[in-house]
C-alpha cells in the first residue's frame, strides 16, 4: 500500500526502491517469484505494443500452461520467448519443468532472465539472439511460443531451414512448425499464430504436413482484439504426435469465454475455455474428421468453414459451396483486338450497385501501366464474376461481366466462370452480398463453405426480382425529394434574381432616410421610395411562392 501510494505521487524510482529494501529478505524471497508474475500480468495488460512486440495475455499462456502440465511433459522451447511469463505457470509434479529460450531484443530478453532466475536460481536457459539464425536444435517434449506475426523470412534462413526440414518456409509460422517437429522432434506444438495461416497458399504445404501426419489436434479461434495493442485475429494450434488413427480435430470458437469486453479489462475464462475443450457436445466445439478436410475442404483449416457448419435447411433449399459455382479463369494472350476495360471503380459490394453496374459503360480509367492488367477471353453466353480483395482480411468486391468483347482488368482482380445451371449470376451476386459470412474477410477464405440457397430457380429470379424492386422505389422517393429540393432552390433563386435591384433599393432609402431631418422634402420623397419598393417585393414573394402565408410574408 506504501509503495502504491508512493508511485501515485510519482515519486522517483529511488523511493520506491528504498520502500522495498526494507522488506526483510527471507520473507520478500518466499513470495518474489508471486510478485514477479503479478508484475508480468500489469506489463502485458497495459503495455500492449512495445517496440514491434505484442504482449501475450496472461490467460492465454496459462491455458498453454495447463495443456503442457497436462501432459506431464518435462522440457519446453520457446523460440521467441519474449518475457518469459510461461515459466510461472508451468509445473511438473510440483516441480518446475525445464526451459530454455530465446528472443532476439535485449530488453525484452532480460525481462525474461529475470522470471527464469525467479524459478530455477539461474538464468542461463535464456539467450539474446535471432533464432531464425540460430535456432536450438537440441530435442524437446514441446514447442510453445507466439512468433512474430507477418515477419517475412530473409533468404539465407529459408535456404537453411529448407535444407533442415525439406520445406519452403516463407513465412515464420512455417518454419516454426517445421523446425519444431523435424528438427527438435517434439511431442507436441502450442502456437498463438495469425488467423492467415488457416487458408493462405503460402502455408497450404504445412498444413498438409499437419493433416496427413494425423498432428493437427486442435485449433482454437479467439475473436478480434484478443491481443493487447492490435486487433490480428488469432488462433491457438495444437499439434501432438501421439493422436489415435482418425481422431478427429476440434474446432474451438472461444469468444463466450471471455468475460469483458473492454480491451484493457478483457479477460479469458480459462476454467470456462478447459470445460468446452474437454467436453464431448459443446456448442462452441465443432469435431471433424481429417478426411473431410482433405476431401471437401482442400486442406484449408479457416474455423469459419467448420464451426458454421451446422446450417438449417427448409423445403426447397440446399447446400452448395463456391467451388461448385465459380471455376477460375486464367488470362489469356489469344484475345482480339477490340477489348473492354472493366475500371476497379465498377465494383461494389453492394447488390444493387453491381446488378445495375453490369453492361452499363463505366468510367474511363488510363492505363498507364500496362503490366498491371491481365487480359481475358469471353464466351458468348457465359457471365462472370471478377472479385477484388480476394485473399486479404477485408471484404471482397464484385463486378459482373457478361459483354461480348474480351476484356481486361486489375492484375489483383480474379476472375471466375459462373455455373448457371446452379444459380444465376444475380442470385450468386445476392448470396455474397447478404451473407454475412462472407462480408467479413476475403472470398477464398470461403470457396469450400456450404451454404443454403433455393433450388427452384423462379424462387431465386423472385428474391432477386424483390431487392431490384425494393431498390427502384427507394431510388424513386429519393428522385421525388431531390426534384422537391431542387425546385425550391430554383424557385429561391429565380426570386432573388427578380427583386434584386429593389432589395438594393430598399437599403438605399432606409440609409438617406436615417440621415435627414423629417421636416423635409427629401425625408417624404424617400419613405414613399421605401414603401414603394417594399410592396413591390410583398407582390413579388407572393406570385412566386403563393404557400407563404401573410403571417409569414410580414
């Protein structure tokens, strides 16, 4: 409470310092590790984002903490250790479990030596140095850490890691779990990683490595803002070697376990979060056997595709995935020479603006860089979808193609052939952009993702025919009050143009009249100008705008 009211004051580190020397030693040795980890849990709270590194939340690594305790595992590796902050968690029977380290910056290193010294009396199982560099490759039962998200790899380590492990790694997250079971031969890998690396092509190689090894035993996705300082969606993956043949995978959705909302109060419910991952029917767990991911889903391991899975289906409807609809075109050299320019300004992702932007001219764009397009060849008959933002986190939009030139567009626009044996081009455009699934990140994330539409084909032509109805009286109304609008402002204008002169008149009179006497001649010639004048503009303002009352003309 002293030290508390000390710093409240702002007094200098020295007092601070000078209050806590004068704990007795042997008692601030029974509870230093205690008030370490305390410390750990307020710097990760309220210091978010610190030079390019991102906090872990305390619940987080004690939930990673839990599983590895769980295992009665007795060595861990943590490439990219940051604080350390695991080490107060983990146990083994009582007695701490064996780990050792790395991170590449100085400050945050010490930090960690000091949480380590804290358990084990010494701190040398932790090191400042890169590991993409030097990675330890000594063996360990686990691999635990929260890699940097979005570092690119620089080419002397990806050769490297590619010699050790036979894969291409690009990416952090790739050679992490690469490294983890070729090089260190792990039991089992609990990573915090990017929601990216679930359907990218850049890790389509290690998730199948994953899949087909039978190690992918879990993956748990935490909502936006999860991370102190930044809103990356994350996810837990938990990998094990020692799974049952056909074991099937969970999918864990852990956004019901968190109790605040607020970012600096938000905090995960682990007790809540073990209970959904233990259970056999929890309705945030979602288990589906690897087959099906290899066999439906291509091996893209985005929760979205399985935990809403469980879609009601009425008479008359079924299910369908974007894949069985949409058939990638590649560009095409073989084109004529009279080519259409579908502009990045056509696309929407409302279904309005691309309903009635399709066979509409756009406006020009110009092409300045030639390279930056890619050229298309169009069937008479066949209609297109071209998505914009198709891989990134954001959105996607669209624009309809059904002309009958060969077009070309953005080189980050992809082009797909619509099956309209399934749906037609409007439907589909209705599907993607009322389903709020797919609003939400890219449409690749989504191509293998059932969902439900009608069957009957009048029954779509009939929901399309109602939003292009609905959209027309709402254009109309919107027509009617502009029209209004306008019409007043003319009506205004013209009326200003008209008594003009007698506005400039009526000023003139009031300014002689303020400065002559009213005994004479002039003062009389100038209140007749005025009243002359004013009635004048009174006739005016009632031809044009005969709805003015008198009250209101006065």
């Amino acid at each position: 409470d002293c030290i508390k009211e000390k710093y409240s004051q702002k007094l200098k580190l020295k007092d601070i310092y000078d209050e806590l020397s004068m704990i007795p030693h042997d008692d601030f040795e029974k509870v230093y590790a205690d008030v370490l980890n305390g410390v750990n849990d307020k710097l990760s709270r309220y210091s978010g984002r610190i030079g390019g590194d991102y906090f872990t939340p305390p619940a987080i690594t004690e939930f990673i903490a839990y599983l590895i305790n769980k295992e009665n595992y007795t060595s861990v590796y943590d490439p990219f250790c940051g604080t350390a902050a695991i080490v107060h968690k983990l146990r083994n029977h009582g007695s701490p479990i064996h780990f050792e380290g790395q991170d590449v910056d100085l400050r945050t290193s010490l930090l960690a030596r000091v949480n380590v010294e804290a358990w084990h009396g010494n701190d040398k199982s932790i090191t400042c140095r890169d590991s993409l560099a030097a990675w330890n490759n000594e063996p360990f039962d686990v691999v635990a850490s929260c890699p940097p998200y979005g570092l690119r790899i620089y080419d002397e380590a990806r050769k490297a890691a590619q010699r050790e492990t036979g894969f291409i790694c690009r990416e952090i997250e790739n050679l992490v779990i690469a490294k983890s079971f070729k090089v260190n031969h792990v039991k089992s890998c609990f990573l915090l990683l990017n929601m990216a690396f679930t359907f990218t092509m850049a890790a389509n190689q290690i998730r199948k490595y994953l899949v087909d090894n039978n190690y992918l035993d879990a993956i748990i996705s935490f909502p936006p803002n999860t991370l102190y300082g930044t809103s990356i969606p994350c996810f837990l993956l938990i990998c094990k070697t020692t799974r049952k043949k056909d074991e099937a995978i969970k999918f864990i959705y852990a956004e019901s376990c968190f109790i605040e909302s607020d970012r600096r109060k938000r905090i995960l419910d682990v007790n809540r979060l073990i209970s959904i991952m233990e259970a056999d029917d929890a309705q945030e767990c979602i288990s589906v056997s690897p087959d099906v991911i290899k066999r439906d889903f291509d091996y893209n391991l985005n929760p979205s595709l399985y935990l809403h899975n469980n879609v009601e289906i009425h008479e008359g409807q079924c299910l369908v995935r974007l894949s069985d609809v949409l058939s990638l075109q590649r560009p095409s050299k073989n084109v004529g020479s009279n080519i259409e320019l579908i502009p990045v300004n056509r696309f929407s992702n409302e279904f309005t603006k691309i309903i009635f932007a399709d066979g509409k001219p756009s406006e020009e764009e110009t092409i300045s860089h030639p390279n930056a397009y890619k050229t298309y060849h169009s069937i008479v008959g066949e209609k297109y979808l071209l998505v914009f933002n198709l891989c990134t986190s954001y959105a996607s939009k669209f624009a309809l193609y059904a002309g009958y030139k060969d077009f070309m567009c953005s080189r980050n626009i992809q082009v797909f052939k619509i099956n309209e044996e399934i749906m037609s081009s409007e439907y589909l455009v209705y599907n993607l952009t009322n389903n709020p699934l797919f609003n939400k990140s890219g449409l690749q994330n989504y191509m293998n993702m059932p969902f439900v539409i009608e069957k009957d084909r009048e029954r779509q032509d009939a929901i399309v025919e109602r939003q292009k109805q609905e959209y027309r009286e709402k254009r109309r109304i919107e027509l009617q009050n502009e029209e209004k609008r306008l019409g007043i402002k003319t009506e205004i204008s013209d009326l200003e143009h008209f008594i003009g002169s007698q506005q400039l008149k009526i000023i003139t009179a009031i300014a002689r009249i303020e400065n002559i006497a009213p005994d004479t001649d002039k003062y009389h010639e100038n209140v007749k100008l005025l009243i002359d004048n004013v009635k004048y503009v009174f006739r005016a303002i009632k031809f044009f705008r005969s709805d003015i009352s008198d009250e209101e003309l006065h």
